[in-house]
C-alpha cells in the first residue's frame, strides 16, 4: 500500500509523522502525477486559498478525482476539508465536490479563533481530542454522508465512502486513532488500484 500526504503548504510535516509513527512510509506530493501511485491520501490543513492558488500550476483537480475514481481513499482536515467539499462558503471558492457538504470557512468567528475541544467519537473507539485552527463548519450534509465525530452535537469528522474530512487537526493532538483509522480504510479500498489502472 501507497499513502502520501499532499506537501504543497500547510501543516503536511506533521501528518508525516504521524502516518510514520503508524507503520507507513508516506510520500511528501508535490507534482500531479504522483498521484497516481497512490493508495491514500492526506489534504492537510493550512490555508485553502493558498492551496488553490498553489494548484493553479498543474492539472490538480483532475488527477485527485481520477485517483478518487479508481478506489483512491482521501482525508482531509481543515483546508483539506475545504478543499474536498462540494461547496464552500465564507467566501465561496472552487472545490473538489468530492464530498457531499457545504463547508463554511473560518465559521467559529473572531473571538473563539482557535480552541481545544473533546470530540465525541465513538467510530473511532471513544472520545478524541480535537485542536481547532480558524476553522471551518460543515453547515450541510448530504444523506450518505456519515458522521464519525461531533463538537457539541455537531459533525466535525465526517465520511463519504472512500473520502473523510475533519474540521479540526488530529496531526496537533498526540493521538493517532484517526491517522491508524484512515490507513486502514486506505488499506480496504485502495490495495492494488494504482496497479489495476496501470493495466
Ligand atoms: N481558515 C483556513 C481556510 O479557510 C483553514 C484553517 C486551517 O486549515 N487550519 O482555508
């Protein structure tokens, strides 16, 4: 199994590590095409923008709906989230679509910026600790769509199919479950799809 994280900005040193501390050997992605070796992958946090902007270079979009497309399985936090969203708000920008929500970006207002909070997590073995960064809310959720995690009853770690996002950063917290969680969905879904479409 292939898993990388997307290494184009943001918080990508971190999900490294702690896809490494799990027992995989992440790729950093910096070039399109290396997407299609892959079995997973991380959008990390950062800024979405930034991000956008950054993608403008190279055909980004289609290569990560292509790898989505072939069984590929996709995390997103934070900006990644945004990024994987099929509408973003606050202000509305391009996404992915490849997650049924509308995300709203940078939704908790100024004063409550950043915060710690304990998640309710049951999927993922019970209560995670979750660091909020000028964080986005979901405001909407299609009806395939699952919650595996909520702040305050509402969804903040989210699940449609091959495709996971997280409002918060798991890589911040000292607690690995989300990152062993999502290498064994990649594990599931994705073994041997990069070699199956490589004929
Ligand atoms: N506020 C950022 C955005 O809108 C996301 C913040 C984060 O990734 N920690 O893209």
């Amino acid at each position: 199994m292939r898993v990388g994280v997307l290494a184009l900005q943001g918080d990508f040193a971190a999900h490294a590590a702690a896809l490494t501390r799990c027992g995989a050997d992440p790729l950093e992605i910096r070039r399109s095409a290396q997407l299609d070796r892959l079995d997973g992958l991380v959008l990390p946090g950062g800024e979405s923008t930034t991000l956008l902007n950054l993608m403008g270079d190279e055909p980004w979009f289609e290569a990560l709906r292509r790898m989505h497309a072939r069984g590929g399985c996709l995390l997103g936090t934070c900006a990644g989230a945004i990024l994987l969203a099929r509408e973003v708000r606050g202000p509305s920008q391009r996404s992915l679509g490849l997650l049924d929500a509308v995300v709203e970006r940078n939704a908790y207002g100024r004063q409550v910026d950043s915060f710690e909070a304990t998640l309710d997590a049951p999927a993922l073995g019970g209560p995670l600790h979750g660091v909020f960064i000028r964080a986005p809310r979901f405001r909407a959720l299609g009806t395939r769509v699952e919650v595996l995690a909520r702040h305050d009853g509402e969804p903040v770690l989210v699940r449609e199919g091959r495709v996971s996002a997280g409002t918060f950063h798991p890589e911040l917290a000292g607690d690995d479950r989300l990152h062993r969680w999502f290498l064994e969905q990649a594990e599931e879904s994705g073994v041997g799809a990069w070699r199956a479409a490589a004929g």
